[in-house]
C-alpha cells in the first residue's frame, strides 16, 4: 500500500518508517504523522490498496503484517542482504501478505478504509487526527509548497536478461555461473525493492522521509537507529534538553518524532540553528549528528562538527536559472578542489571559485569540473575522501545555496559539473560520523575487521544491508536533484569490489582475479543499482567508475549484464609514467607506452589521465617535478638562461600530455594547475603526528603554503610556465574541433623504437611524436589513410608553447599513393627532437594553431592560442 503526503510517497507494508502513536511532553511536540488531512490542507488524491490477507481489522492509517520483516533491521548487519532476501525467517511464506491486492484510485474527500492487521494499535488513527487537530493554524512566515513536481514521469527500465556480455566478450563464458549469479542477485534485489519500496524510483528517495522533513504544520524528524534503547532530538531550538523532544520507536528500528509550528506559524526549529540526535545506546550516552542531516559546521575552537538545520526562506534559497548542459560526445575534465583553488594560503570558496576558476576552465578548453571534497569531512588533509556527514556539502567553502550558484555558473558556462563521491568508505568519527552512531559496530558498516580499511583507517559499508543501500542510493540521488550536479566519479571502486580491497594484490587481467570468493557481490550489486538509477533518472548524467583492477563487463549497460558505468579512470597511465620517468630517456619503449596507453576493454570508454591530484599529494611528484626537479626554482624565468633539463622537462611534459589524450581514452582528466606545470606538491595543513610506536611524523606548523594553487605562474608571460599552459588550452580546443578521442578510427601506424618515433591517426588526424632526445629527422615518411594536402594545426616546438620553432606553419604537405607502414598513402614530414606534430587534412582545419591569426569565434581551435589574460 502506498499513500501520498505531502510530496511523500510512504510505503505501507513493508516498511522501516512505520508511524507510531503519539508521545507527549511538556511542549505538547507529537511524535506522530498523520497520514490523513483535511480536506481544505491538500486538494491531492490518495492511493490505497486493498489486502486480501483475511484478518479481524478496522479502520487505521497502515497495514501491516508481523510476518514481514524489511531487512536491514536489529538482525546480524553482517549477514548479506541476498541471504535475508532468502531467508524464512525475514519473508513471509504467504504471499498475499505482497501479492493479490486490488489497487484504488480515491478523491481525498471520499473516506479512506484501509484493513489493519493485529500488530497495529486500532487507535493509531483516531489518535493521529486527534494531535492534528490540536495543532495551531496561524499561517506559516514563508510558503511551503505541498503541491506535486509537475516535471516529466521519470522511469527507470526493468533489468535486461543480462547476456549480452558474453557476445562482447565471449571469455566471460567461462566464468558464467558467477556473472549469471551476480546479475540473478541485482534482479532479486530490484524486485525486492519494488515489493517493498514502490521501486527503485521511491527508494532512491529517502531524503523524502529520513531526516528533517518540513510540511506546512512541523517538522518531522527520523533516523535509523536500531541499536539504540532511547533517542531525543536536541539543540538550540530546546535548550539541547534530552528530555523535551523524545523520540518514538518502531519495530524496525526507526526512530521518529513531530514537532508542530509555533504559535505564529514559524517552525519550530530556527534555520541555521544547531541540532543532534541524544541517544543511549549499548556503549553509551551518546549525541550524534543526524546521518542525514544536509549541512554541518565547526564551530570556533571546538573540534566535533554540529549539525545545522538548513531551511532558508524562500527568497533566500537560490534558484537555478540555467539548463543543464547535454552529455558532450567526449568529456575534457578539470580535477579541482574547491578549498585550495585559491593563489593565496587560505581556504577558498565556492562564490571564489564561481567566479575565479569556472571562467578560467571555460578559457582553457575544458567541458566538464570535477570537484572533489564536496560531502562533509571533519578532517581537511583526507583530501574530501573520510566524508562524515554525506548530504551536507562541506562548510568550509560556503553554504548550500553559495555551491548551487557555482553549479548554476558552470551551467551557464556549458560546463557539466561532476562531483566526487565517496561511497566505498567514510569516516572513522564517531562523534560526528557515521561510525557507531547506535552504539553497535554493525550499524551502518561490516561489524569487526571487515569493517575495517586498515590502510585507509576508515570504515567499510556494508552493501547487504537493506538501510545502507536505501542511504547510498538516496545520497546519489540527492547530489543530482537538489544540487543539478551533472554525475559522479566514484571513489575508491576497486577497493568496493574485492574483500582483499585491491590491496597487496597485482591485477595480471586472468579473469579467475575477477569472479570469484574475492569479489564482494554485494558491493558490485550496489554498483549495478546505482547506475540503474542514474542512467534511468538522469540520462544525461555521467557516471566514471575509479577502478584499477580492470574488472571485466565494467562500463557494460547493467541491463547486458555490466556493472553500469560510462566510464573507467585508466588509473594505469599515471602508473606507467611515473615507471618512465625514472628511467633514462634511452631506455624508453615506444611499444610499451603504446600498449599502456591502448590497453582498455573493447566498447567499455576510459577516461585517460597522464597525472592526477594522487601524483600531486605530498610524498610524490607531478610530472613536471619528475622532469626539472629544482631547476624549477631558479630556471623558469625568461630573462634567465634556461637549462638542459628545463628544456627537456617542457617539451616533454607537452608531449606526454598529448599522447595521453590522443591514445588513452575516450575522455580526458587534468588536476588543476598541472596544465601548466604546478612546481612543487600539495600539503595540507597538519601537526606533527605521534604514531603508536612513539615515532613522530613532523607536520607544517598548519601551513596552507602548499595548499594552493599558483594561477600567476600560468598566467605570468615572464614566466615558462605560460609556453606549457597555452600548449594544453591550445590541445583542448584541438580536441573540441575535432573530436578525436571519440572517433572510431584509429590506428598506429609506426612505434620505432631506433628512431624513436611514434605514428598514429585518430579520426582525420595524423600524431607524429618523435621522442629521440637529439635526433630530428628530416623527409621523414609517415603513412596516412585520406588522399590529399595535409597542414599543421598543433606543434608543440610552437615558440607560442616555449618551443624551438623548428616548424613552418606555411608548409603544405600533399600524400602520394602506395603503402607504406600498412597505410595506403604517406607524406613526408620534418620531426624535431622531442616535438609532437598534429596533421589536418586541409578541407578539415586549414589554419595552424600558434601562429595563426587570432579570432573572435570561441569555438575555433585558433582561440586557444590567444593569452588567457587578453
């Protein structure tokens, strides 16, 4: 049975949020929800259900039946959800108690009889409408809207058979029974969750009904706490007394209470003011921040967060003026953090970087912002990654309202904003985390050491439990619908789908890594459920999956029997660079490079990074780094003589950058500032550190020094960091022109490890790097597949770039017929040392970019060579 309240759709039977009889204390609070309302408060129909289960009833406002037990409840969290799913014990033989009811549709005006089963009060209905009644009617300070969304039906497609991964990949046969296992546990589960839940649309929405909920008389408040024997909800609002607002309890663990408007209307609990859950629990007293409480701050000298109850009045909410932008064929995306996007040692903001860092992403040729550390993290150097409370966005950079009006910006810039999310661990806190916030080990995450990242420090959920995935779904579904973020990369996802976490283990690609008693089918399930989810609601959105063991059928449709993503981050690129660099430029391999960088699952697209924010941490080095090293520190001005390893550094750190993008990928990734080479490393403020041991690790007095990012290196014209900044915005629009990475054609022609030189077209583009350190070569034949007069649209030795202008832009060069390298054309080029040179067919590009003529188009590849300050 499902009825409609206020924008609610509430699940009769099952369900973990049954409403109880009143509670009342000395503020005459109820912690009831009526589920029937005046005629003149709603002018909305209500849908009931008729059971057939034959029981002694009468008259309430829920059914329900003790034989059913929603998992997830005081039961063993450690045990799957597949196996509750299954057990006797959990679901009832009887399946009227699900099936065999009689669906109406009734007028609100017309009287609702709805059959009650024995474990339900007969007075639970009588007593509801009576606290209602009580309730004040003086009229709200601000309107709250409690008609339904008028937006499009949104509909989520039922699974597929799942089998048209083994026409894919026909090695996947072999290991059939695990693959058709996993997909017969997502199909349990999405039918569960249409018995129980009304599908995976209503389940997904869970911030509907957990959490502060505002209606036009109060504000009702739930949380799932199992463990706990008593819970109050305290704060600002009451004094923080534990006595005044008490919590009701049902039996499935669901704590709940009401608190009606005030005298004049206004809520009952101030926007802005401070709340928490009081609970006693089986390890104690304990003051919690609501799990899902939408914003949290840390208040002047106290170390624990509090939870802030945001509700803004309506002209103060910001409202969303701009379309998302569509899904663009190929994604460009800039890795940013929020907090050290600023030039200065501080922690910046989200109004800061609205109007700072989005114009500069638009100028660099970039589509897509990622922006990592957006959910609540009590500690600032876990880089975002220990999140403790995951619907508030973090408050160290502004509020709620400040984030949507950068999101709004990025929007109207035509930059689809993509957020961090981390799902497959949180935070250790058990003050203002999640970590035994009833008291128990099990609660939320595996109980004992499964439980337990021991690299990360950090607490692992536990994907077979009913309530977490309705609070992970709800968490994604949440970012995409209150903050219109355009999709995810998912954090941490090898570390989901493997109990071994993907630690001291090396990923060879035998498929045995990959099905067996080491994959948690829970966690991969989740995955499935997640992309379901976003894909059907959000078809536009993006969904990239950080995966490093190459899990097979990744970025497959969930509905052929894939786990569901758009796209994996092909973490190994990063990896095989960094191997590179620390050898001498002799003992470099072109067919190892080429074979990293193409190393990807057919149909299954990769987003291609040659660095990231992991190469830029503290105890590493960004590319840059690995090249000049401390040169970078005296060298890099114009006025000074340069030095043999600054000049090698910049024209390799072009290079790289665009062999990665020309042959790692379908998408493209850079952490902010190392486009142009950001010297140095990031290091978040911290103390010195005892371990256990009595050793002590020295912090940086609290430094923010190198918590920031220098935009005037970039941007300074005396500097050499300029001549690699404008190489990659000039890459960026090469790309935006052209669309190479998504073109279906490619192929490489030469990997020459004598010369050292590399060939490959990708669309009607022709790449010829050639990484000797001192040789060029002149009249140097490459092959090419289209017929006609070639010309040059990107030089990196561009003196525009902080090259040696070995090139002339103004040279044509027209193929001749017969094969050569495998192609059935050639031309022939001039390949400096260390030079990476782009070839266009003349009908596609005729004009160079570097030394061409500026234009005002925006959409030109021209536009990137212009200053990013002109």
């Amino acid at each position: 049975m499902v009825y409609s309240v206020s924008g609610l759709r509430l699940p009769c039977v099952p369900s973990v949020y049954r409403f109880s009889q009143s509670s009342f204390n000395g503020r005459s609070r109820r912690s009831s929800f009526s589920l029937f309302l005046k005629k003149d408060q709603f002018s909305r129909k209500i849908f009931a259900q008729k059971s057939s289960y034959d029981s002694d009833s009468s008259s309430s406002t829920v059914a329900a039946s003790k034989k059913v037990l929603v998992p997830g409840g005081q039961g063993d969290s450690s045990s799957s959800l597949t196996d509750q799913l299954q057990s006797p014990s959990t679901i009832s033989d009887d399946p009227q108690v699900i099936h065999g009811v009689d669906s109406e549709e009734m007028e609100d005006d017309e009287k609702v009889e709805v059959e009650e089963q024995e474990s339900v009060p007969s007075t639970l209905a009588n007593r509801d409408e009576e606290a209602h009644a009580e309730e004040p009617s003086a009229p709200l300070h601000r309107k709250v809207s409690t008609k339904k969304s008028e937006a499009r039906p949104r509909f989520i497609p039922p699974p597929g058979a799942g089998q048209k991964i083994y026409e894919i990949d026909p090695t996947l046969l072999g290991f059939r029974q695990h693959i058709d296992y996993r997909f017969a546990q997502y199909k349990r589960m999405r039918e569960e969750i249409d018995k129980y839940e009304g599908g995976l649309e209503v389940f997904s929405r869970g911030y509907e009904k957990f959490g502060f909920i505002r209606s036009e008389t109060g504000i009702t408040y739930r949380e799932w706490a199992p463990g706990a024997t008593s819970a109050a909800l305290i704060g600002d609002f009451n004094n923080w007394n534990p006595n005044a607002d008490i919590m009701s309890r049902n039996e499935f663990g669901v704590w709940e209470i009401f608190l009606p408007n005030n005298a004049d209307g206004s809520p009952p609990i101030p926007h802005g003011s401070r709340v928490k859950v009081h609970m006693e629990t089986p390890t104690g007293i304990k003051d919690s921040i609501p799990a899902w409480i939408k914003f949290s701050v840390q208040a002047p000298g106290e170390i624990p967060y509090n939870g802030i109850y945001y509700d803004p009045p309506e002209e103060e909410k910001y409202v969303f003026r701009y379309p998302q932008p569509k899904r663009p064929k190929s994604l460009r995306i800039y890795e940013s953090h929020v907090g050290m996007s600023s030039t200065e040692p501080m922690i910046n903001t989200y109004a800061n970087f609205r109007d700072d860092v989005l114009p500069r992403i638009k100028r660099l040729g970039y589509n897509a912002v990622q922006i990592m550390a957006i959910q609540e993290h009590s500690y600032y150097g876990s880089f975002g990654y220990h999140v403790t409370n995951f619907f508030a966005p973090s408050s160290r950079f502004g509020t709620p309202d400040e984030l949507k009006s950068l999101i709004d910006r990025a929007h109207e810039l035509g930059i689809l904003v993509l957020m961090d999310i981390v799902h497959s661990h949180a935070s250790n806190n058990v003050l203002d985390g999640l970590n035994m916030f009833d008291g128990t080990d099990g609660h939320y995450f595996h109980p004992g050491s499964r439980g337990h990242h021991w690299m990360w420090d950090s607490r692992l959920f536990n994907y077979g439990s009913w309530e977490v995935l309705r609070f992970l779904l709800s968490n994604a579904r949440w970012w995409l619908e209150e903050y219109k973020f355009d999709g995810f990369r998912f954090d941490g996802v090898t570390s989901m789908m493997y109990t071994h976490h993907g630690l001291q283990v090396a990923f060879t690609g035998n498929y045995n890594e990959y099905f067996g008693y080491a994959t948690d089918v829970d966690a991969v399930v989740y995955l499935m459920l997640v992309n379901d989810m976003i894909h059907g609601l959000y078809p536009d959105a993006v969904s990239i999956g950080e995966d490093v063991s190459g899990m097979p059928t990744f970025c497959l449709p969930v509905q052929d029997g894939g786990v569901g993503f758009d796209y994996r981050l092909h973490m190994a690129i990063a990896d095989k660079w960094i191997e590179i660099l620390k050898k001498r430029d002799e003992d470099w391999k072109m067919g190892n490079i080429v074979q990293t960088l193409i190393n990807r699952r057919w149909l299954e697209k990769c987003v291609a990074y040659a660095e990231s924010h992991d190469q830029a941490l503290v105890g590493d080095k960004t590319i840059a780094f690995w090249l000049m090293d401390k040169d970078m520190y005296e060298f890099m001005a114009l006025d000074r003589p340069s030095t043999p390893l600054i000049d090698r550094g910049i024209a390799l750190h072009k290079m790289i950058r665009l062999i990665t993008m020309g042959l790692g990928g379908e998408g493209y990734l850079n952490f902010m500032g190392n486009e142009f080479g950001h010297p140095e490393w990031i290091d978040f403020p911290r103390g010195d550190h005892r371990l256990p041991n009595g050793a002590v690790i020295p912090g940086n007095n609290f430094s923010y020094d190198k918590c920031r990012r220098r935009f005037d290196l970039g941007d300074a014209d005396y500097l050499r960091y300029r001549g690699m900044q404008e190489f990659d915005q000039a890459m960026q629009h090469l790309e935006a022109k052209y669309e190479f990475m998504t073109s279906e054609h490619q192929y490489i022609s030469r990997k020459n490890e004598g010369d050292r030189i590399i060939v490959f077209e990708r669309g009607n583009l022709v790449f010829v790097f050639n990484f000797h350190w001192n040789n060029s070569y002149f009249d140097y034949r490459v092959g090419c597949l289209k017929p006609g007069k070639y010309k040059i649209v990107l030089d990196s030795d561009d003196p525009l770039f902080g090259g040696f202008n070995r090139l002339s832009h103004d040279a044509e060069y027209f193929s001749s017929e017969g094969w050569y390298d495998d192609r059935p054309r050639s031309f022939l080029v001039y390949a400096p040392s260390r030079t990476a040179v782009v070839y266009a067919l003349v009908e596609d590009e005729p004009k160079a970019v570097g030394k061409s003529e500026p234009v005002e188009n925006l959409d030109t590849v021209e536009e990137a060579a212009e200053p990013l300050d002109s």
